[in-house]
C-alpha cells in the first residue's frame, strides 16, 4: 500500500474517531444542558410552598402532583447532584415560567422565599384574625388559635386570654410564609411596643388608663362610629360616663355578647344576656375588646373631646351619624325620633 493511501486511511479512521466524539461529546453536552439549564418550569403555578419538615420526597410529590415540572426526571438529576438533601427550608417560593432546574434549586437551598404581607383591618373576633392568618401563612387557624387561648403562654406578654386580641394593631405587616406561631407572636408583640411608645402611654396614664384598657374603650367607640371624625365625641362621652361610674350601655357591646352580628335594633330580649360583655347589665369596660379597634378610634380615645356628653342615639335620618345629649330628658328626645324611624322601615330587630 502506497503512502498516498496510508494517509487516506488514516485520515478516514480519524475522521470517524472524531465524529464519535463529536457525537458523544454533543450527547453528553445537550444531556447536561437539559439537566440543569433548560427551561423546566410550567406556569401551572405562580408559587412553590414547601412545608415544615419537607424532605426532598415529599418536594417531588408536589412537584408531580401539581405539574410545576415538564420534567421531574432531570430535576431529580440534578438534585442529587446540587445535593438538595435533607430537610428543606420552608417558605413560599416564586415560580416564574421557563425557570431552569439550577435557579430552582439553588433558590430552595439558599432558602430564597418571598415575603407575604398579612393585612389586619375590620376583623370583629380572634377567630376571624386566625383565619385570615391561615390563609398566608403556613400554620392553620386552630394552630394559632390554640396559642391564644393558651393562658400560660399570653400571661408571658402581660395579656389574658379575653386582652390578648388588644395586642393586634390594624395595619399591614410584612413576614415570610413559614413564620411559626410563636415567631409570628413575638413579631406582633414588637409591633405593639412600638406602637405604644412614650407619648401614647403618657396620655394614656393621663386619662387612668393603660393600653389595655385604652383598646377595649377604643372597640367600642369603633363599633358606634360611622364617621371617625365623631370618634373623639363618641369617646369623650364614654370616658364621661366611666368616670361617674354610670354603666356604659353600648349597643355594639351586647350585640357582641349575643354572638349575632346581623341585629340592627338592640331590644329587651337581647339586653337581658348574662354577660361580662353586656355593657347595660355590668359596669365599667367589658373584660376584652369586642373588636380589632382601627388606630384611628385608639388615638380617639387618647385625644378625646372634653365634652359634657352621657347620651348619644343614632340620628333619624340614617346618615350614620349620632345626636348627642347631656340630660336624659333631651335624649328621650332623640331616641323617640329614632325609634319612630325605624317604625316606619319596618326595622324592629
């Protein structure tokens, strides 16, 4: 065989050695790129929530179930090999379409949750607060409701199973899905502290109140007020008549005693309830606030106006806003316009 054809032979075997490795080579290229940096993520959901004590098991189940993945198989793969073992961090994690499986990953090692932000406002009872919190974040409603009805655990904090719920204060806070109960009350208990600062405790102290009481006094100012600029009336009128130790006798108060929120017209049957929250029946504030009081009917009570009020009856004209009186006999007045008011609506409950 001639040198000429040598080389041509030789030439043919290391073209053919080349595109084997060329070919292996791309095999193992494109099996890597699949792996790790291909697009894997659906947009089934918007987020990945992985529990409390997740292991990496029960974060495939999910994934499956829900279709998060195009392909389970190369997530696994490369999470063997990125070394998702163990258990997981919790959190809510967000998903955007065409994530690869490293983002994926490394995100749920790094423990890259987003924040939630959690809105309290117009909650009437602790139930209603716990079941707006198991709707974001992790922990269920009777998980949080458990701790509160725990004595031992809010006397830690200087509250009582009926004062616990003064400790809320409405506004928008922002924490991660996976915060724990107790973390979540330690939070709100900072909250509170910092809104009660200096200048709030000394008006408070000034009135003979503590935040405690302010709060409760507060519930029931909010539950009468339509309008918050009649706030500070409404609460100088209370104030009044707490300090000549004249019962109460809020509406709000029994309707909340009742456990019936649909009464528009408080009557005898209803006043004749057997409870501490029954503001006809006991003097001085009911032992717990009988709402979530926005923080504009706190600060009403903190700056109350200094008025001679004892009596106050919602105005004929269903504005929403209220008559108020310093003597029985003008309030007689005002409550007879407004029972005849409802009369004529056919309003008698």
């Amino acid at each position: 065989m001639s040198t000429s054809q040598n080389n041509k032979k030789n030439f043919k075997i290391a073209a053919i050695i080349l595109a084997i490795l060329l070919a292996v080579g791309g095999y193992f290229s494109l099996k890597f790129y699949n792996t790790y940096f291909a697009a894997n993520v659906t947009a089934k959901e918007k987020y990945l929530y992985v529990k409390t004590g997740y292991v990496f098991e029960d974060l495939v189940t999910d994934l499956r179930y829900k279709e998060i993945l195009n392909d389970i198989g190369t997530f696994w793969q490369a999470a063997e090999k990125m070394n998702l073992q163990g258990p997981l961090k919790p959190g809510k994690y967000r998903l955007k379409e065409g994530m690869n499986n490293r983002t994926l990953i490394n995100m749920l090692k790094a423990g890259n949750q987003e924040a939630v932000k959690v809105k309290f406002q117009n909650i009437r009872k602790i139930d209603g607060l716990a079941s707006l919190l198991a709707k974001n974040l992790e922990p269920d409603s009777l998980a949080f409701i458990s701790l509160l009805d725990s004595a031992a655990f809010v006397k830690q904090y200087g509250f009582t199973t009926e004062t616990v719920y003064t400790m809320f204060i409405p506004n928008t806070y922002e924490m991660y899905w996976s915060i724990s109960r107790e973390e979540f009350f330690k939070k709100m208990n900072a909250e509170y502290l910092k809104f009660w600062n200096n200048e709030r405790r000394q008006k408070a102290s000034t009135l003979g109140l503590d935040p405690i009481k302010v709060t409760i006094l507060a519930s029931i100012v909010d539950a009468e007020a339509l309008y918050d600029k009649e706030m500070p009336t409404i609460a100088g009128l209370y104030f009044n008549r707490l300090k000549r130790g004249i019962l109460l006798q809020a509406d709000p108060t029994v309707i909340f005693a009742n456990n019936d929120f649909t009464v528009k017209r408080v009557t005898g049957a209803l006043l004749s309830v057997d409870s501490r929250y029954n503001t006809y029946k006991y003097a001085g504030l009911p032992p717990g606030p009988i709402n979530m009081p926005s923080i504009n009917a706190i600060d009403a009570v903190l700056n109350k106006e200094d008025n001679n009020y004892l009596y106050m009856c919602a105005k004929e004209d269903f504005s929403g806003y209220h008559n108020f009186a310093a003597t029985v006999e003008e309030h007689n007045i005002n409550a007879k316009k407004y029972r005849e008011a409802l009369n004529k609506r056919n309003i008698f409950r």
